[in-house]
C-alpha cells in the first residue's frame, strides 16, 4: 500500500513540474502588467496544498486509520448539507448587515459566529471529502479504461476544494478574440477589478474582464467548494481531463489557435459531464446530464426563471449583432450596444457586471455556451456519437495537434458509419 502512495506521490511531482511549465503559456505581458499587485501565485498553491495533501493521503493509509466506504458517503453528504447552510446563512447575514440598529448587530454577530462554526466543520471534512470525490471519479476512469495502466490512474486524480483565483481575460476591442489570461488573488475587490479594466482599455486599448472561475488546473486542481455534489464531480472531471491533455497532442496545442483552445475546453466539458455524472451515481445520486458544465457563467446570478425570457436566445442575439457591429468597424456602437443588453439582462434577473469583448472571448471558448459561435461544440457531440465508448472518444480527440486533423478525424468516421 505504501509503495502505491510512493509511486502516486513521485507521479504528482512530475505532474507538478510539467503543469508549472504548461501554465507559463497564459503569462502575457499587458495583462500582467496591469495585474502585477494582484497575481496569483501558482507555486505559493502549490507549496501550501500538495504537500499537506499527499501528507494525509499517506496518513490515512495507516491499517488503524482505514474507513469503511459508507462513513466516507457519509462524510461527502455531510460536507455537501453544509455547503447548503453556508450559503444559506451568508445571504441571512447580507441582509442583517443592511440593518442600523443594536438588532440587526447582534443578528450579524450571531450569523457570523454560526458561520464560522460551520466553515470550521466542513474544514475539518475536507481532507477525507476530497480523498472519496477522487477514488470515485478514479474507479470511473478504471470502469473506462481511460488513462488506466496498471492499477493507476495517469494522472492521479487531486483536486482541493477551496476559493479559486479570479482571472483575467483581454480581447482586442475591435474584434472577439481570448488574448491574454492572468490569473488573480480570489480576495481582489471590486474597485481593484473595475481599475484593472478600465487600465487595460486606456493604455492599451484593450477590453478586459475578472471573473470568478469554477476551477483551475492546478495540481491539485483548485475548485470553488460552494457547489452542488454532482457539479463539484463534473467539475473535478473537467479539471482532471486537462491534466491528462497535458501529456497528449491536444492538451500541448491547445494554445496553438483559437479553435484548440475551444476544442480543449468543450472536449473536458463534455468528458467531464460523462465521467461526473457517473462519478454521482457510484454515490447513489441520479445523473442529470443536462445539469451546467464548468463553462456555466459565474458572473450570472438567477433568481429563477424569468416569465417569457429566454436568455440563451437573447445572449446569441447579442453576440451575433456585436460580430456585425466590430466586422463594420463600429467599435464604439457595438460597445454601446452592449451596455444596453446588460442592462436588458439584468432588468430580467440576470447580473451580468461587466458584457463587452472579453466576456465574449472568455465565454465563447466553452463551445456549448449560447455567448459561442463556434461549431466545436455540435461537431464534437457528432463525434461523440459516432464512436462506440467514452474512452475511444477521449483518446481519439486527445491524439489530435490541431483543428484541421479533428476536422479529417471526425469526417473519416461519417464516411465510415455511412459504409
């Protein structure tokens, strides 16, 4: 048991060492400027959560520290009912801050000391939590045959439920275009943010968005722990499918153009709803795939569902006039434009803060997201279809440098399913 953990530890490292080089790739010079007091330190995550990790993985290893798998259900349940009264009591404790008097101070005390009672708890859950999250989506991956060899998952499944970084995206303003991508502290505030962009368009001429991210691919991937169960597992999925691109053709490219970076992150949306859903079941819950994927926008808060307001159909109208407007060179009408429907949007209960090119560019990436243009999506779900198992899907994409080989790919397999 031990030389496992030996051997799984010695695969994290190098797994680490490759990522930390693979993630250079989003250091690009104007954001980083304008962000330099606000970076987020990839190596300073690295040194407080992997170690601490692998340390109690290999504690727990202990034959006196063994657990049976129903106390480790037991735990996820309990850490996910937590997670519920945690959101419920910080927007009990927003409204009793709005209140002046002696009343509404004690109830802000008393929510906070609840609160914090709770954070505490699920603290002291996370370690184990996270250990049943991961053999689930790992006994998955095995049942798959994806990555599996010799009793191992490559690479090993770690994940650290926390408060992601915030990132930065930049565009061009005259057309949509993901430019650069810095990632930030989590704790950034609002004026610093609107600063940042502002500083982004007035020295560089640049449109810029911060928004809160699911997840990111560190290792441990790094993934916002106010989700549900089921998402938080399609989530991990989507993160761990990026850490295993980062040894195929697909993952080394996926900088190379657009098309690759959006054929990366809708391939681990994708593979990432399969793999958690079934991760679920294996939990005794009920798989719904048409729950939202990690490309699900953050910066969107519902109250539900607004009578006779469609927002997927608004959203792809937008972006289809905004493409018309910037192809015209109508820069400052298209930002005008914008403005406008985020205002719509938020009339109807959506609270988008910031619409402009970069939330388009940022979006559009996750191809199934209605901000999209791309085919990627449609042409992926047909590839999808087209072969018989989820593990000849991922490894057929996975093998794949670039756009136009996936376009061969895929038309290679009609023409085959049409024989």
């Amino acid at each position: 048991m031990f030389l496992v953990l030996i051997k799984r530890l010695v695969l994290a490292l190098l797994i680490l060492s490759f990522l930390v080089a693979y993630a250079d790739v989003i250091r690009l010079n104007p954001a980083q400027r304008v962000a330099l007091p606000y970076r987020y330190s990839l190596l300073g995550w690295e040194a407080d959560n992997l170690l601490s990790k692998w340390t109690h993985r290999l504690v727990t290893a202990l034959p006196w520290n063994t657990r049976s798998a129903a106390d480790g259900r037991s735990q996820v349940l309990e850490y996910f009912r937590l997670g519920t009264e945690t959101r419920r009591l910080g927007d009990e404790l927003s409204e009793a801050s709005a209140e002046a008097d002696k009343v509404g101070r004690d109830r802000v005390k008393m929510l906070e000391s609840e609160l914090d009672e709770v954070e505490s708890v699920r603290i002291r859950l996370r370690n184990d939590v996270e250990e049943v999250l991961e053999a689930t989506i790992s006994a998955v991956l095995a049942d798959e045959g994806i990555a599996y060899w010799r009793g191992l998952v490559f690479p090993p499944v770690d994940i650290r439920l926390s408060v992601p970084p915030k990132l930065l995206v930049t565009s061009p303003r005259d057309r949509i275009q993901r430019t650069h991508n810095v990632l930030l502290e989590p704790g950034i505030n609002v004026e610093q943010i609107g600063e940042i962009e502002r500083s982004l368009t007035d020295r560089w001429d640049l449109s810029g968005l911060v928004t809160q991210i699911g997840g990111v691919a560190t290792y441990p991937a790094s993934l916002v722990n106010t989700l549900p169960l089921q998402a938080t597992l399609q989530l991990a999925s989507h993160e761990w499918l990026h850490h295993y691109l980062a040894f195929r053709p697909l993952g080394r490219n996926m900088f190379s153009s657009p098309e690759m970076q959006t054929l990366n992150e809708t391939l681990a949306n994708i593979v990432g709803r399969e793999i958690g859903g079934s991760a679920f079941a294996k939990l005794g819950g009920t798989p719904d795939m048409r729950s939202p994927g990690e490309e699900a926008d953050p910066a969107i808060s519902s109250p539900g569902e607004t009578q006779g307001f469609d927002f997927d159909r608004e959203m792809r109208v937008t972006r289809q006039r905004v493409d018309q407007l910037l192809s015209a060179g109508k820069i400052d009408e298209a930002e005008a434009y914008m403005e406008e429907r985020r205002e719509h949007f938020l009339a109807n209960g959506f609270h988008i803060r910031v619409l402009n090119q970069a939330y388009f560019a940022f979006y559009g990436t996750y191809a199934e997201s209605p901000t999209s243009v791309s085919p990627i999506a449609s042409e992926l779900h047909e590839f999808r279809d087209l072969v018989p198992d989820l593990q000849s899907f991922v490894a057929t994409v996975a093998d794949v440098s670039g756009y136009r080989q996936f376009l061969d790919a895929l038309s290679l397999l009609k023409a085959e399913s049409r024989n």
